[in-house]
C-alpha cells in the first residue's frame, strides 16, 4: 500500500516535474515569438514613417482664391477643369495635353471641343470626373457649386477654387492656376503679355471721354448689368461706362428708362443675339421696333453685338475688351489703323465667341447668373 501512495507520489512529482518542463518551454517559446514580433513592429515601424513621409513629399499645400487649403500632388499630370473659362486658361499656360476633362460648353480654344465631357458646370457628373482619375479639379466660385468642390473633396480630390471678380483678379487666376499645375514660367509669361495689351489700351484711350452704353443681357424681360459685375469692369477698360447704376447684378429695366437715360451706344452680347456678325441684323429689327427706334443710338447705328468672352474670366476676355474699344472708339484707332496699312495687309484682331450654338433668352440669362 505504502508503496503504491510513495509510487503514485512519484508519479504525481514527476507528472508535475513534466508540467514544469512544459510551463518553461512554453514560456521561452513565447518569449522568443513576442521578442520576434517585438522585432518585425520595430522593422515594420520604420517603414511605415517613410511611407507617410513619402506621402507628405509627393503632396503640397496650397490656399485656394476661397480660403481652402487644398492637398495637391507635387506633380500634376490629369486636369479636369469645371467651367469654360477654366478649360481655356489650361489651353493659354499649354497644358492641354494633361487635360482629361471639361465642362460643357468649353469650345475655346476650338480644340476644348474634342476634350472628354463631364457635364453641365453647375450640375457635372461626379461619376465621369471619378473615372478620369484627376489629380486636381479646377472650378470657379460662381461657375460651379460648393457642394460640387465638397463631394470631389470627399472623394479624395483634389479641387482648386478660383474666385475672380475683376479683370485684374482674372490675371491673379491664371497665376494662381499656373503655380498649382506646375507652369509657373508659362503663366508668367501669358500675365505679362495680357498686362502689356491693357496698358497699351488704356495709355491710348487716356484722355478720351468715357463712353455711356446700355450693356444688354436679355430683352424679354429687359435686362442690363449691375455696377459691380465682371461686365463692368471690362467696360471700363474699353472706356466705356454702363448708364445702368444699379447694385443688382443684372436688373431688370423697363425700355421707357433706357430711352429717358439715353446711352451714346446699344451693346449686346452675341450669343443670345446671333453672334458677332448679327449686328447689322439686329439694328434693322431695333429700326422696326417702337420704343427701340427713339433712341439716337438706333438712328445713329451705334450699335455693338460683342463676344461672349467678354464675360469670361480667361486670356480672351483682353481680345473682346480690345475689340469692343475699337467698336466705341473708332476715331482714336483709325489713325493707328491707317498708319498700320502702310505697312502691312489690315490684321483682324481674333475674337474667340463662347456658346457658338445659339441658346434661348434663357439659357443666356443663366448663363450670365454664373458669372460675374
């Protein structure tokens, strides 16, 4: 019996000597993988800090015209630009190679036409942008929504929003656009040959009386343009001056007040009026019109159908401002023009027209609401 409890004492020691054993193994093998896995994390830790690292070199930070700060990669090689003017300011900095997407209605340079479409400016498909995989997305405070720039944001986008409100903050545009893309040298370059036409244009038309006109944006109902629109201020570079002084945007007016304020000359823009080359057209229908007829600028035929990118915050906006000036100034250019004969052929200036396809009075108002 004895022998059998000092036998079975062994074999509870020894059972519990093997227990100990295990215990220890078993303790030392989780010693060695924590000491493993203690190891692969110190590896792996460093690594994950280049990484992150890394990402902070291939990105930069930029403030867009609305105070954003905005994410950009250091090199950007797809745009995809949301308004028309925009899609022309990536043409005039010579980046359109890189561009993968515009706006409807983008046709200027003609080129933009061919560029893959990504909807209305207002209202582009999220979708079509997504699938082109932009590195940034270009949109205008008043030309897009803020809900459009805050979903793209969302989805990982970059989006730069430029705010223009004058000819001059134009020419800040497009310097901003071009430090964003990478063309700081080409948009040096466009500002300062853009600056040198205004100079020129305003050192000519110095010491010439302003010239009152009735800018009209649409006739049914009448409408005319505010004192603070980006319409205004492009008169004022052509010496010109509205006679509608208004803190609306885009009042309406009644004919009775255009008669009594009696503008020197009538400017309409071309695509709600047949284009450019309509003018002669719509001086005979205001000719046949009552109210219209009693104005001296009808019976005087001074009468102006402009391009449309004289609402449009890009580089042609300085060729319909100089075309314009022309049109209400003929007797400060002719001499130049002239003396210009002597020496070479006569040269039109290039007035690139937006919305070539004609649009109803109301697709034209809404376009115009977009803008300044």
């Amino acid at each position: 019996m004895r022998r059998n409890q000092i036998g079975g004492a062994c074999g509870v020691i020894a059972l519990l000597g093997c227990s100990c054993i295990c215990v220890a193994q078993n303790t030392a093998e989780a010693n060695a993988t924590t000491k493993q896995q203690t190891q692969q994390e110190a590896k792996r830790e460093p690594d994950a800090n280049a990484k992150q690292m890394n990402a902070k070199q291939t990105t930069r930070e930029v403030i867009d015209e609305t105070g954003r700060h905005v994410f950009v990669p250091a090199e950007v090689h797809r745009i995809v630009a949301l308004a028309p003017n925009l899609a022309e300011i990536v043409y005039a900095l010579g980046a359109q190679d890189r561009l993968v997407g515009v706006s409807n209605y983008s046709d200027s340079p003609p080129e933009a036409k061919s560029k893959p479409r990504v909807g209305m400016p207002m209202n582009p498909n999220l979708e079509a942008i997504v699938a082109a995989h932009p590195d940034i997305v270009l949109v205008t405070t008043e030309g897009n929504r803020r809900e459009t720039a805050d979903e793209l944001a969302r989805l990982g986008i970059a989006v730069y929003a430029t705010n223009p409100h004058s000819v001059e903050s134009m020419l800040e545009s497009i310097e901003h656009i071009g430090g964003v893309i990478g063309a700081t040298a080409q948009a040096d370059s466009v500002v300062e040959n853009l600056q040198r036409r205004l100079n020129a244009l305003q050192s000519k038309l110095a010491n010439v009386p302003v010239t009152r006109v009735f800018f009209v944006v649409g006739e049914s109902p009448l409408i005319s343009l505010g004192e603070h629109t980006f319409i205004a201020d492009a008169l004022r570079y052509a010496g010109a001056q509205s006679v509608v002084h208004a803190k609306q945007d885009w009042p309406q007016i009644s004919l009775e007040e255009v008669v009594r304020l009696n503008p020197d000359y009538l400017v309409f823009a071309s695509s709600g009026f047949g284009g450019e080359d309509s003018t002669a057209k719509q001086l005979a229908e205001l000719r046949s019109e009552a109210g219209w007829r009693e104005l001296a600028a009808v019976h005087q035929g001074r009468v102006v159908v402009v391009s449309d990118e004289i609402d449009l915050p890009a580089p042609g906006l300085i060729d319909a401002i100089e075309k314009l000036a022309r049109q209400l100034h003929p007797n400060v250019f002719e001499g130049a023009a002239q003396h210009a004969s002597l020496r070479q052929a006569p040269v039109s200036v290039p007035v690139r027209a937006h919305l070539q396809d004609a649009v109803s009075q109301d697709s034209c108002r809404e376009a115009f609401a977009c803008a300044r």
